[in-house]
C-alpha cells in the first residue's frame, strides 16, 4: 500500500483549505498513492482557539466532509484528514479526524482523546475530549490502520492499544506546536512509538506557521522512509504488513512483554 502524508498549513478560510487538500491529492494520486494523510484541524485552524473558532465546526455530514468525499470519488484515493466536528448543544467541539474512502464515503472517525493542555495551552476549554472507546482502525489494500492525533503521541499506551489490535500502521495526523525541543520530541516520539510496537508510524503536521513541520514516515525498525522539511508538500512510501511481520518475528516484543494495556471504560 503507497502512502502519502500531505503537510499544509491550514487557514480560517475553509475553501481555500479544501483547495489545497484537494490539489496535494491530486498529485498524490499521481504518485500511486492509496491514501492521504492530512494534519490536524486541515479543515480549518487558527493560532488560538476561541468560541468563534467553535463556532465554525461542522457536522460529520457538512460540506467539508461531502467535499472529501468527492476528491476522493474523483482520484481514486482514500483521505485521512482532521476537522472540528460541531456537538450540538455543546460549546466545545470535537477534534476530529475523518476517513473518506472512494465508493463508500465516511467511513470511521476518531475524537481525540488526549487533549493538550500543556506548554501554556488549554486545548479542553474549546474541545471536548473522546470517549475511551478503544482502537479505531480501518484496512486499505491489505494494511490495518489506526487513528491517533497529535497530542496522542505522547502517550505510549494509545498506540500499544493499536497494536494489540493488529494495526501494522498508525496515523498522527497534527498540529505540532513550535517550541523549545518541540521538533526533537516530535521526531523522537514518532520513531519510539514505530519502535516499541514494531510497526509503521505516519506523523502528519500542520507546516511552519503553525506546526513545526517535519511530517515523516517511520518504519518497524524505526527508520525514517519519507520525511518533509519545512515547505507545503507530499512524501509517499509503500507500506509493507509483511515487514511487519518480519521485524516482530526477529524482536518478539509485543509478545514477550509480561504487561497488557486495557482499553478504559
């Protein structure tokens, strides 16, 4: 399976957002490849969160989304994107990640479960946090995938829960803050994250801006196999389960392991 992280920097204009998403799916599709991975919030963001930001959230079934599902009906190419989901009733939204998949429109969506009230923010005044449902995860040519963001990376428990459920690929899609260290940790959590679970990381950021960029592909082993710098663009590499399977028979440890990690209820 070929797969794409796609790196924007997302504005409060949401045409011009799924402009963009749609053009680097274009040439994502050009590139052969199956899925599209986007950042946190691609449908729309800003450097602060406020009840005016809240406000713009739509519903699962609202033009952004109908729109994902046309690019994809239109290039062949499943979409993975972030979005801020409207709660009825509610003054919070939800930060959520989507999955819009050719000849089956929406198909799984993931609430964010860690929110990141932590260096100065306070994502849970404007955000609801998910509900502790366990893994989600979805198949596209042969590759489980599962759906964490952002914040999620720094919680180990959150991807070993997707390995437990057979996922060879977990996805970040994110809006990584700038800051001291912040680029290092990103890239040292993404490679940890592959490393321990012994399967593909996609870390998907929002550019300079506002994230750090520096989206990147990490193998089982722990190899970065597509990185981007600073700059708008895509990177592409194939997904293979069976390097899964090779590297988890020569280092065992998800099975040597004497603890388990329960889904919380």
């Amino acid at each position: 399976m070929k797969l794409a992280i796609c790196q924007m920097v997302s504005g409060e204009d949401k045409a011009a957002n799924l402009g963009e998403i749609r053009r680097l799916t274009g040439i994502a599709a050009e590139a052969g490849a199956h899925v599209a991975v986007f950042p946190e919030f691609a449908m729309l963001h800003t450097s602060q969160l406020s009840a005016s930001f809240v406000a713009e959230g739509e519903p699962l079934d609202g033009p952004f989304v109908q729109e994902l599902r046309l690019i994809a009906e239109q290039t062949g190419v499943t979409l993975v994107a972030g979005m801020l989901e409207a709660i009825p009733g509610e003054d919070r939204g939800y930060n959520t990640v989507v999955v819009v998949t050719p000849g089956e429109g929406l198909t799984h969506t993931y609430h964010k479960a860690h929110l990141y009230d932590a260096f100065g923010f306070k994502e849970s005044e404007y955000i609801r946090p998910g509900d502790l449902d366990g893994p989600v995860t979805f198949q596209a040519h042969g590759v489980t995938i599962g759906i964490l963001t952002c914040y999620d990376l720094r919680f180990p428990e959150a991807a070993r829960q997707h390995a437990d459920a057979g996922a060879d690929l977990v996805l970040y899609p994110a809006a990584w803050v700038p800051g001291p260290r912040k680029e290092d940790h990103w890239k040292t959590l993404a490679r940890a994250r592959a490393i321990e679970n012994t399967g593909y990381v996609a870390a998907v950021s929002q550019g300079p801006g506002l994230g750090t960029g520096g989206s990147l592909i990490v193998d089982p082993m722990g190899l970065t196999i597509a990185e981007l710098g600073d700059g708008v663009g895509i990177a592409v590499a194939e997904i293979f389960p069976e390097r899964v399977a090779d590297v988890r028979a020569t280092n065992p440890c998800l099975h040597n392991r004497r603890f388990t990690v329960a889904a919380a209820g």
